[in-house]
C-alpha cells in the first residue's frame, strides 16, 4: 500500500500492491459517502410521513387554540410555507445539528436528545454485556457438543429468544423476580432518592452507573446496578440468541479445518479444541454482527424502556408520539437513523480491514 | 409462484424426513403442530372462544374487570372486562391477517423488483440496490409508529393497524426478499439454457418470468417464515406501544400485553401470560418450520447427526 500510488490514481498500470491500497480508500470513502443518502431517505420518509397527517402545531394544540391565535403560531413559526421550502428548511438547519425545538415543552430537540440519550446508551451497554456472557459460551458449548441433546436444547433456546417478544419477557421477569420473589425493583433507573442524589451532582454525565461510581457512595451504584438487572436481561436475551448461533455456525467451520484437525490427533481435549483453537477466527465476525445488531438493538429499547418506565429516548418517543410532537419525534428517529448508518459503516470498515475479498 | 414452491417441497420432505435426524424430525413435527393449531384457532376462531372479543356481558350480567379464573372464565378477566381465554383466541385471527397482508406486501414488490433489476443490471440496478441497502437495517417498528401515527392518528381500527404494520414489515423486507432474488436472477441468467432461450426469439419478459423467476426462488420459504414472524412482533410491538389496534375493532396480543402492565404489578398474571404465550407460540411455530424445511433441503446440514445413513439420492436433486 504505498502512498505514491494513492496520490495517482489515474495511472494506468499500477503495481498490484498500489491497486489493492487504492482499493481499500475508495471503497472506505464510496461507503462513508453511502452514509448520507441512507439518512436522508429515512429522515425524508419520516419527514413527509408526519406532514401528511397536518402541520406539528395544529396536531398538538389544534383544539385548544382560536383559529386566529392558531394561524399567529403557525405563522410565528413558518409552518405556513410550502412544504417543499419547509422540508429544505429543515433538511439545511439538520445539516448544522440543528434539530428545532418541541413543540409541547418548547426545549431545544438537541437537549431532549443528549439528556435521555446517555440513559438509552447505558441500557444498550448492559443488554450487549448481557448478550456478550450468555450468548458466545453458549454458542461454544453448542458447537463442542453438535448435533448432540445441548445442541437441540440451545437451538430451542436460541429460537425463544427471538420468538417471544422482548416486552413479554420483561412482564414474565417482572412478574417473577420483582413482584414474586422480590428480588429486585420492577421499574425505573434508581430509586427516587437515588435519583435526586444523583442529579444533584456537580457535573453529570446521565450515565447513572458513571455518576454513582463518582459519588463513591455505594448504596447509589448498587440501587442502580439492582434496577438494570431486569431491563439488561430482557433486552440482552433478545440479542444474546442471534450470537449463540453465530458463534456455534462459525466454530463448527473453524472446528474443521486441517490445523483444528491436527490439534485433535494431538489428542486435546475438546473443550480446549474450542477455548484454544477454533475461538479466535470464529469471533472474528461476531464483532461485524454485533454492530448490525444495533438497529434491532434499538427497536428492542423502545419496548424495553417503555416496560420498566427506563426514561430513555426510546419512552421519550412514545411519549412524544402520544403527544404529536413532531419536531421531537423527526429529531429521535433521525438520531436513530444516524446511529444505524454509521454503526453500518463502521462494520463494513471493519469486514474490510479483516477480509479483502469484501472490497469493490 | 406459491404454487410452484409447494408443488416442488413434498417429494424432498419425504426423502429428508426418512434420512434426517431426530431433533430436525422434532422441530419439523412440533413447527407443523403449533402453526396447525395457530391456524385452526385463526379459522374457528368464533366457534373454539366461548365469548366475543369485544363482549363484555352475557345473559348473567357483566362479566367483571380482573376476575380471577374460574369455571364462567377459564382464564379470568382483563381490567376492562373482557374475557381474556376468548381475546387470546380471537388474536389469532388477527396475526393471521397481519402475516398474509405483509407477506404480500413484501413479496410481490420484493421479488419483482428482484427480477427485473438482476436480469436488466445496468444504472437503475445499482441505485436499487443502494436504496435496499438503507432501508433494509432500519427497525421496522419505528416505522411503523410513525405510520400508524400518519393512517389513523395512533388509534386504529382493524385495517389502520394491519396497513401501518403491513407497510413499515414490507419497508424493511422488500430489499430483502429483492437482495435474495436479484443474486440468484444474476446467477441464473448465465445458464446456458437462457441463453438458448434468447437465441430462439424468446422475448424479455418470458424469459424472466418463465425460466429465469423458476430457478431463483429456492431460497425464499425461509425468507417468508422470517417476515411472518417479524409482521407479528411488530403489529404486537405497536399494540403494546399503545398505537396499535383498539379493542373493539379486533383481538390483539400486543394491546392486550400494554392492558396487562398495571396487572402485573398488583401480581395478576392471567392477563399477561395468555396473549403473550399466543405470541411466542405462533413465532415459534412459523420459526422451527421454517428452519426445518431449511435444514431438510440443505444436503451440507444433514450428514454427522445422529449415525444416519447417507440419503442415497442426495447429489441428484440439489437443484
């Protein structure tokens, strides 16, 4: 990959080792370039979606306000205009990270974002972690024990966890460990004092777990630890499913190979084939999946949140749903949408560092 | 095209089923008896529930909000006192309904969108599949709220509920079941025997649908068990979300689970795990079918289980 050859790219007989590094930029530069569109088209969608049904004003207060006071607003905030100056109205304010203002409590999308953004980030960190533990040793004790009854008890498994429904199984824990054996709270991030606590801090970070941890007061990191319990399980369960038969396809690809082959003749054992031999290039995709992930990852976080009252941005949109609130709901999704697109990129970056047959 | 795929599957089932393993006869047998079951409950739905999904009183009066279990109401009552045995019944009706809409709308589009661009290639080929590629991660369940939202204002009726579900399901499955399509089409139409087809005077679009289109569906049953399942998370998802369909247009799982939140925390469990079960029963059903039919017409899946012999034709009919 020498640089010389990046730099001209219009020779024309390049040294094999120049085309595959130009390969690789241009592939990398096309794909981050696949972002914008990607986003436009969900946020468009969105965008024309919730105009159709009126402009976000007269669907949030329509009833409430006189004709006159209504069209002052209307006018006031410039929903009176085409549609199409409107649309690129937003689209360029998008573009330097302005997202409006709510229309129901009139505060900046960008605040509602940051604020229930950091809740919604740290219960898809616990859910991963949560996926990570119980999805690829699982995985690795499918595949040692292939075709055999741990096999068939973990496929079933696997199929559960995508066949019942992640609010499901948050009633079911619900149900079980909070109210039945009350083990553990049935909702919230923390416990109303912990809360106050927390947010009476001098410098916050929304994560509850950071700030607890900061606080170096252990009653507040392990009521907050105690409420992620059951969220983290049932969103984790949903994604811990699709890595157990990840990881369990993949060793049974890498458990045959000539090199896994030659270990067993060896006579190792075959637990330590799998630790030892067969795990490293088999976990190799499970981080690409992992990313793609995300998008379900998110859909899941909706339902999880709005099960355990987690105040996240996935019950803020539900919320803003409820209440049409337009500006805040195209500002959520689009947030979604960008946290999508790039988590895809940085996956396909990731595919191409790893395997050079991906690149165009 | 459905035809084509149920006329080719008995014969291979048969010989699959002889040589396969036991867990793969297990998940064939119980994904067959659960989706039976789902859709005899789908289809008798009226006969099979002892009351309507939307009645809330017989000739001995109202029926009571949160009744316990009891003879009158096998599984108890929910809060606005519906009989929740004859709503978890009723609901199959519904899934069904939500499974051939979004089958539908993803299929058709998906697969002649597939066609068409895989056979023709060229500019509007790579623009499709570029835009396949950026709807096909996004959730379809914040689509379909926003939807839901756009149809019917969040409160829906039958058909709002399935068409925001129907839609936001076809949204994230057309590129799909277009991906899928669109490889085997470009594969396909290097066969000699298309190219014999040309040679002949075989127009274009007799070529595509006649030999092309035959060839390149192999891959789509489990496709089609995957949306299943996926069209029935999301209307349930939608309904649980409190956007979905209102009780008295019809039976669903997932409004009837968003009902049951506040019984679980006064400990009431009939009301959540009926309908919840209804879900992961149906899921399950359309999920190991799918994965059986799967395995069964996979020669590479079947080998190493379980000391069966070699299925003695199992080079000849892989294509």
């Amino acid at each position: 990959m020498s640089t010389s050859t990046q730099e001209t790219p219009g020779a024309v007989a390049a040294p094999a080792d120049g085309a595959a590094g130009y390969g690789l930029a241009r592939y990398l530069v096309v794909r981050f370039l696949l972002i914008i569109p990607t986003v436009l088209i969900l946020v468009s969608l969105v965008f024309f979606l919730m105009r159709l049904t009126g402009d976000p004003i007269s669907t949030a207060f329509g009833d409430r306000l006189t004709p006159d006071q209504l069209h002052a607003k209307l006018h006031q905030a410039g929903y009176d205009r085409p549609l199409l100056t409107q649309y690129l109205d937003y689209l360029r304010s998008l573009a330097t990270g302005d997202f409006g203002r709510t229309v129901t409590d009139n505060q900046p999308v960008t605040h509602v974002l940051a604020t229930y953004g950091a809740a919604t980030v740290e219960l898809a960190c616990y859910a991963l972690l949560v996926a990570l533990v119980v999805g690829v040793p699982l995985g690795m004790v499918a595949a040692a024990h292939r075709d055999r009854a741990p096999d068939a008890v973990l496929r079933l498994f696997a199929i559960l966890t995508y066949a019942t429904p992640v609010f499901f199984v948050g009633l079911l824990l619900k149900l079980v460990f909070a109210i039945g054996l009350g083990w553990l709270p049935s909702s919230g991030r923390a416990s109303t004092n912990v809360q106050l606590f927390l947010q009476n801090q001098t410098s916050t970070t929304g994560v509850y777990l950071i700030d607890a941890l900061r606080s170096g007061d252990t009653t507040a990191v392990t009521d907050v630890l105690r409420h992620a319990v059951l969220p983290a399980v049932a969103l984790g369960l949903l994604v811990a499913g699709v890595l157990l038969r990840l990881v369990r396809t993949n060793l049974i690809g890498t458990l045959s190979t000539d090199y896994v082959d030659a270990a067993r003749s060896r006579g190792v054992a075959p637990l330590r084939l799998v630790t030892h031999h067969a795990a490293r290039p088999a976990l190799i995709p499970v981080v690409t999946v992992l990313g793609l992930q995300v998008a379900g990852l998110l859909g899941g976080a909706v339902l999880t949140e709005t099960t355990f009252e987690w105040k996240g941005l996935g019950y803020e949109l539900a919320h803003y749903l409820t209440a049409r609130d337009f500006p805040a709901v195209q500002g959520i999704v689009a947030l979604f949408a960008v946290v999508v697109a790039v988590t895809n990129f940085l996956v396909d970056v990731v595919a191409a560092l790893i395997d050079p047959r991906v690149r165009y | 095209m459905a035809l084509v795929l149920v006329r080719r599957l008995p014969p291979r089932l048969r010989l699959r089923l002889r040589a396969g393993a036991g867990v793969q006869r297990a998940m064939l047998v119980t994904g067959l008896v659960l989706t039976a079951l789902f859709l005899l409950a789908a289809l008798l739905g009226p006969l099979l529930a002892p009351h309507g999904y939307a009645q809330l009183s017989d000739g001995g009066g109202l029926f009571g909000s949160q009744q316990h279990p009891s003879g009158a109401h096998p599984l108890g009552t929910t809060i606005a006192g519906y009989d929740v045995l004859s709503r978890t019944i009723w609901g199959a009706r519904t899934a069904l309904l939500i499974i051939v809409a979004a089958l539908i709308l993803s299929v058709v589009p998906g697969t002649l969108l597939g066609l068409v661009s895989g056979y023709l290639g060229g500019r509007p080929d790579r623009l499709l599949v570029g835009l396949a590629d950026a709807l096909y991660a996004f959730p379809p369940l914040l689509l379909a709220i926003v939807m839901s939202i756009v149809i019917s204002g969040g409160r829906s009726g039958l058909a709002g509920g399935l068409g925001a579900a129907a839609c936001s399901v076809a949204v994230s499955f057309v590129p799909q079941y277009f991906r899928v399509v669109r490889a085997e089409v470009i594969r396909v139409k290097a066969e000699p025997f298309v190219d014999a087809a040309r040679v002949i005077g075989t127009g274009p679009w007799r070529i595509m649908t006649r030999h092309v289109l035959r060839n390149s569906v192999r891959t789509l049953p489990l496709i089609f068990t995957i949306n299943a399942s996926e069209a029935i998370l999301t209307l349930a998802g939608l309904g649980f979300l409190g956007f979905g369909i209102e009780p008295n247009s019809a039976a669903e799982w997932g409004y009837d689970l968003n009902r049951a939140v506040a019984d679980v925390t006064s400990g009431i469990w009939w009301t959540a795990i009926p309908p919840g079960l209804g879900i992961v029963l149906t899921v399950l059903g359309t999920t190991l079918l799918g994965e059986s039919l799967t395995d069964l017409a996979d020669p590479r899946l079947r080998r190493r289980s379980g000391g069966s012999a070699p299925d003695p034709d199992g080079g000849t009919d892989d294509d």
